[in-house]
C-alpha cells in the first residue's frame, strides 16, 4: 500500500498493518483484523453497526496525523528511525522473547496460553535484524548521500520484507487474541502482551515511516 489509500474498499488486515493507530481503533469498535482481515472497510463497519463513513474519517485522520510527525529533512528522518525504531525493537524483543517463553512455560496448560509465541517473536527478530542491517549498511547510506540510479531496487526489497512483517503481525495478533490476557492472568501474562502490543504498534508506525514518507522521496526521484 505504497501511499497510503483509504477507501471503504480497503481491506482491514491491510490498513490495520500498514496505518499507525489503525489497529487500536479496530481493537475499540471490536473489529477483528486478523481473523476478520479479509473484509473491507464498510463490511467491518456494518458487521459492528458503524457508520462507513465515520469509520474512514477517523482512520483518515490517524494517517494525516502519522504524516504530520515525520522529520522534513532525509537526514533527520533516518535518524529518527534508527534510534526510535531500530532500536527499540531491538531491545524490546531481547526482554520479549524470554517473557514469552517464561509465560509459556507457566501456563502451558491454560486454553488460551499463547503456544508458538516465543517461536514466532523469534523469527521476527531474526528477520528484522537482517532486514534493518540492509537498510544501516546498504540503503540508509545511499540515501544519505543523495540517492543512486538504482536505489529503487533495494527499496523494493525493503517493501517486500515490510508486507512479510504485516503477516506476521497478523499473526502475533491472532496468538495474544488481541492482545488481551484472560481472566485472571499473572503480572508475567500481563506484561508480555502489552510489550508485545507495544511492540506491535511500534512495528507499523516503524514501516508507515519508511513507505509511506522516506521510500517515495527516492523513488520519485528513480523515476523523474
């Protein structure tokens, strides 16, 4: 969804992936986005009694928000995202993964204890570190110094591992059934799913950032 295009056509799963702050306001009008990923926009908003409508005017003005944040200047922007995102997710999933095996552990017994979480956080790690290793030793430098004739080939990599995280994220929204710990969890249940919804959010304003606001200056720029 390289800018972003909200219609009532949309479907759920896609917005909620790629629109900062799209998947709380599902998560408060009760529509699903992972099981229910499939509809669009005005089927979600009919299924919960929503006016379509109104629906698209708040998720319109998450994204005119997200684009209002980004740093003008290139330099900065990419700055902004390695130490806010890049980061941070390294850290929070370094804490995650061994929470979630714990949680695991603990509860295995429970019907609605998270199996396949820590594997599935594991696997993100691994492919998002080598995926922002890309972007710190190969495409943030070159764009950096100005761009190259054929930066557009390594973005269109950066965009494609971009749709694979969606997935995931889908996935990892599926496990925690949104991210709401049942009745009675521990503090260890508690506070791996809202790292992980954290996480999550992160995750998508990260992506948000780079397609929708940093990608596209250099893209057009391949293509002028």
């Amino acid at each position: 969804m390289s800018d972003i295009s909200l219609t009532l056509d949309s479907e759920v799963g896609e917005v909620a992936a790629r629109l900062p702050g799209a998947a709380g306001l599902f998560r408060r009008h009760g529509i699903s986005f992972c099981c229910g990923g499939g509809q669009s926009l005005a089927e979600a908003a009919g299924n919960r009694n929503l006016a379509p409508e109104a629906l698209l005017s708040e998720l319109q003005a998450l994204a005119t928000a997200a684009q209002a944040e980004a740093p003008a200047e290139t330099a900065a922007l990419i700055e902004h995202i390695l130490a806010r995102y890049h980061e941070t997710h390294r850290r929070e999933l370094a804490d995650l993964i061994p929470l979630a095996e714990k949680v695991e552990a603990v509860h295995g017994d429970h019907e609605e204890a998270p199996h396949g979480l820590m594997l599935l956080l594991d696997d993100m790690r691994d492919e998002m570190e080598d995926h922002m290793q890309k972007e710190e030793q190969i495409l943030f430098p070159m764009m950096r110094m100005g761009g190259a004739p054929m930066i557009f080939q390594p973005i269109a990599v950066m965009r494609a591992e971009h749709d694979s995280h969606g997935e995931q994220l889908r996935r990892l929204e599926h496990l925690t059934r949104g991210f709401a710990p049942p009745e009675g969890a521990c503090r260890s249940w508690h506070a791996l799913y809202a790292g992980v919804r954290k996480f999550a959010d992160d995750l998508v304003a990260h992506m948000h950032l780079e397609n929708e606001v940093l990608f596209p200056r250099f893209e057009r720029q391949a293509t002028a």
